[in-house]
C-alpha cells in the first residue's frame, strides 16, 4: 500500500488493497429529528465513519437510514466519502466516479448494519 497521503490528500490504493484491508467501526450517529411526510419509508437516519489499521489509515464513511417497512438499515446514497483514490495496477488513478462506485461495492461486502444498529441503539 502508498505510504501516506499524496499532496492532494489522497491516499492511493489498488482494489486488491481495498479489498484486503479489515475495517473497524470508529463512530455512528443519528442525524437530528426532521419532520417526515406521513407516507415515508425511513424513519431514521444518521451517519457512520469505519477506519482500517495498521497505516496507511484508510478512512470510509457514508450516511444511512432505517426502512421503516423493513427494518433495516440501508445506505442513504451511493456516495461512501473516503480519503481513497484507487488506482490501477499501472498505478494510475482510476478517477473519482470509478473509485465511488467500487467503495460501493466494497461496502456491500461489509456485516456493518449490525454494528451500526448497536451504536446508535437500535435494533435489528
């Protein structure tokens, strides 16, 4: 893995890097009462902020909500905001809607709603 951030502020990875670091959970919490529509399907809603270890620190972070028909947690956009460009095996970068949409997938492979759920003292 890249030794630290560039001067961009990026820290550069592959996806095979990605994919190979273990996340743990750093933070969670719910955003301020809103008033709803009384049709809506999410009844609550907050944030999350995952970070990996040893360094480079690699930082995930994205907004989620509770269907409220479901009951379980979802992400509330597509967009995972990190300090991550990734790269290709030629060490370029891949740009920024290439590495949103693989955070993405990548958290699509993570257990995180439990975790989050236990944070913010909900149930699942």
């Amino acid at each position: 893995m890249a030794a630290g951030p560039a001067e961009d502020g990026y820290l550069r990875v592959t996806w095979g890097e990605l994919c190979a670091a273990e996340f743990a959970h750093l933070c969670s919490g719910l955003d301020p009462d809103e008033p709803r529509l009384p049709d809506s399907l999410w009844v609550v809603s907050g944030y999350t902020e995952w970070v990996s270890g040893p360094e480079p620190l690699i930082s995930l972070g994205w907004d989620w909500r509770l269907n409220g028909i479901t009951g379980m947690l979802e992400l509330a956009s597509a967009t995972v905001r990190s300090n991550l460009m990734l790269i290709g095996q030629d060490r370029i970068d891949l740009g920024c809607q290439v590495t949103e949409q693989l955070l993405s997938r990548r958290l699509s492979r993570m257990d995180w709603q439990p975790v989050v759920a236990s944070a913010v003292g909900l149930r699942q």
